[in-house]
C-alpha cells in the first residue's frame, strides 16, 4: 500500500511540473512577450484544472504522509510561504489584469504575473532541493533551473496553442514538441523523487489509514483524469478565449 500511495504522490507532482509547469512558464515569459494578451488567453482555460493538481498533492501529503508533510513545513516553512504568496499574486495578476483598462493597469498586473511566476518557479526548486537536503545556495541555483525548464516549456506552449502566430518564434508547433517539453518539465522532480524513495516509504502512514484512503480517493481519481482529458479537448489549438 505505501508504494501504491507514493506512485499516486509522484504521479501528482510530475503531473503539476508538467501541466501546471507551461502557465508558470507562460508567465515568465509574459513581460517578453509582444501578444502579452494572446499568450494569457492561450493559459486562460487550463490555469484552475492545472492547479487541482498542487491540492491533490497537498492532500496526499496530509493524509498518506504527514511525517513527511511536517518536515516540508516546518523545516522548509520560508520557501514554502514564499511558494503560496507567488500563487496568490500571479493568480490575482491574472484575474485583475483586464479587468480595467489603461496601459498602467495592465503593466502593473502583467509584472505581478511574472513576478509571481518566477517566485513560483524558485520556491518549487527550495522545496525540492531542501527535501533532499541540500544547502539553500544550491536551492537557489536548482530554482533557477525549474524557472529556465517552464520557461521552456511555457515557450513550446505557446508555439503549439497559437499555431501561426508570431508569440513564440522558433518553438514546435508539433505536439510531439509539447510532449518533449513537458518530459524536460518534469525532469526537475525524477532524480530527488528517486534518491527518496526509501526515505518516503518510510514515512507513510499506517496500512489501515492507507486502506481507508484508497476506499475514499481512489474512485475520485478517474473523475479528475476525465475533466483533464474534457478541458483539453474542449480548448485544442485555435480559438482562444479571453477569461482573464
């Protein structure tokens, strides 16, 4: 049951680096960006059901690791506050960005998106390289990285959401180059997931409390896959829409 629960924790955040990665990429490229409201409307209809995937992570950590989930924050407590106030300012730079109009409205809320972005970005590369223990220098540089990875991704994005448009020159437009880029995405997570492993089994919770939750999340998860599977084929390539 203990490797059942930690297969469901990595694929919950490999699958956040990897859906979630390209909006947090999106919006570090965003101040670079000449189509600014383009690129935000591309993100706009996956930005929510990307994020149920950091809550599904946050559950799973209470309830089938809660060692493990005391130690992220209590020993990582900074980085991980830095981490949901960078959630909560890029989501309201989202939000509020058209909701006047004027040059100075936008600018401010498009910075409060990048800035959010990359504080999202450096905080999930702390978090990282704390678990595994590494000096907070090195949690730096490895911030630096993922922030450079979504980049990349949320670049690959674009080129692929607004097929003949001029927002990211040079990225595929395929989606076998969406695919790569979501692969680079999530390579951040594999190794310290790895190297772990041994350490989180040993701090799942009991078998019983396991059983219990299997019985009560396990039928949830087809619910989630599907409304993941309905968003994408609902906004495919093409149209986009303007929700922020």
């Amino acid at each position: 049951m203990e490797i059942l629960w930690f297969g469901i924790l990595a694929v919950l955040l490999a699958g956040y680096f990897a859906l979630e990665g390209f909006d947090i990429g999106v919006g570090l490229l965003l101040p670079f960006t000449g189509e600014r409201d383009r690129a935000v409307g591309a993100i706009a209809p996956f930005v929510l059901a990307n994020e149920v995937w950091l809550v599904a992570l946050a559950g799973v950590l209470f309830g089938a690791f809660p060692v493990l989930e005391g130690e992220v924050l209590s020993g990582l407590y900074p980085v991980v506050v830095g981490l949901l106030v960078s959630w909560v300012v890029r989501d309201a730079g989202l939000w509020f960005r058209r909701r006047l109009d004027g040059s100075g409205w936008r600018s401010f809320w498009t910075g409060a998106v990048a800035a959010g972005s990359l504080g999202l970005a450096l905080s999930w590369g702390g978090v990282i390289a704390g678990i595994t223990g590494a000096p907070a220098l090195l949690g730096v540089a490895y911030g630096v990285v993922v922030a450079l990875v979504f980049a990349f991704h949320g670049w690959t994005f674009l080129a692929w959401r607004l097929p003949g448009e001029a927002v990211a020159q040079g990225a595929s437009r395929t989606g076998r180059g969406l695919a790569l880029s979501a692969a680079v995405a999530v390579a951040p997570v594999v190794a310290p997931l790895a190297v772990l492993a041994s350490d989180v089994l040993g701090e799942a919770a009991p078998s019983a409390t396991l059983s219990v939750l299997s019985l009560m999340v396990l039928p949830v998860v087809p619910l989630m896959v599907g409304a993941q599977i309905w968003v994408w084929r609902v906004f495919r390539r093409g149209a986009v829409p303007t929700f922020f």
